[in-house]
C-alpha cells in the first residue's frame, strides 16, 4: 500500500516537473516523513499501551490500599474487642465482688457492661457479613467507609467502658474511704 501512494505521487509530479504555484515534491522527503508518521503510530500505540498499563496498576494498587486499609480497621476492632473482654474478665469481676458496691447496683452495673459487650458482639457479625459477602453490592471504598466507622465505634465502646470502669472503682474507693471515716475510733 505505501509502494502504491509512493508511486501514484511520483506518475503525478515527475522529478523534474514543475508548475507556477504548483509544489514540487521529492520523493525522498516523503518516504521520510510516511517513515515518520509509521514510527509515530507505533510509538503512539506504544504509549497507549503504558497508559493502560499504568491505569490497571493504579487500579490494583488502590484495590490493595483499600484491602489494607479494611484490614487495618478490622484489627483494631478485634484488639477493641480483646479489652472489653479483658474489662468484663478483671475489672468488672473486682467491681462486683466489692463489698462497697450494693445489691441493687450489681444488676444495674451487669446490664451497663452487658450492653457495651452486645453491642460489640453486633459489630463482629456486622463486620463478618460485610467481609464475607457482597453486601448490597458495596465497592471496596465503601466497605472500607462502613469499617471504618465500625472501628471508630468500638474505640468509643472501649472508652465507653474504661469511664463505666473508673466511675464505679472511683464510686467504691469513696465508699470505702466513708466507711473508714465513719468507723474510726473517736477517742482521743
């Protein structure tokens, strides 16, 4: 096809015709610049090629990104959950076995933990549904999106529970510091 073009160009304008406001086009000059124009669709079709290249290697690295960043948030819910486990296992046992805390209070201090504790039991089979299924066609973005703001409940569970914890050893330390008041010996 280009040994055609170049030969119909050299039938119409021979080497040494010339016209008055006609060019006068060399062969030579052409098959360079057709030379061109071929080494520069391949280069284009090169850099088109680099272009998608790069675009799916964007693409697999914001899917890895998003991969971590849901891993990461899943972590730090799991260690969340590890200390309110800790909490229940320790301190509340302390909390409950204080002479100091009275009778009446020991249920309503059992359901404020049991809630915190249900609540974070929710968010594990929440987080389990979201992971092990497509969950209503979520994109990777936005599941991270949803972990993330499961992340941020459970560190404000865990807060949660560290104020309930410091409140009730606060309630029992004043308690015991009024027990030792109102039954020291008063002679003098």
């Amino acid at each position: 096809m280009l040994f055609g073009l170049i030969l119909a160009f050299a039938l119409l304008f021979p080497k040494g015709a010339s016209a008055q406001g006609m060019p006068v086009y060399d062969n030579t000059n052409f098959i360079s610049l057709v030379k061109s124009l071929v080494e520069s669709a391949k280069q284009t079709s090169q850099l088109i090629k680099s272009v998608k290249f790069l675009k799916d290697a964007k693409e697999a690295i914001e899917k890895v990104s998003s991969v971590v960043q849901q891993l990461r948030a899943v972590e730090e819910i799991a260690q969340n959950n590890q200390r309110l486990i800790q909490v229940m296992q320790n301190d509340l046992q302390d909390i409950l076995n204080s002479p100091y805390i009275k009778p009446e209070e020991v249920t309503r201090v059992t359901e404020s933990f049991n809630i915190i504790v249900q609540h974070s039991l929710d968010t594990v089979d929440f987080i389990d549904e979201v992971l092990s299924s497509d969950y209503l066609k979520m994109t990777d973005a936005e599941r991270a999106e949803v972990l993330k703001q499961k992340e941020k409940e459970s560190k404000e569970m865990v807060s949660n529970i560290t104020t309930k914890t410091k409140r009730y050893r606060d309630i029992i330390s004043f308690r015991k510091m009024q027990d030792k008041v109102n039954n020291r010996d008063t002679e003098y």
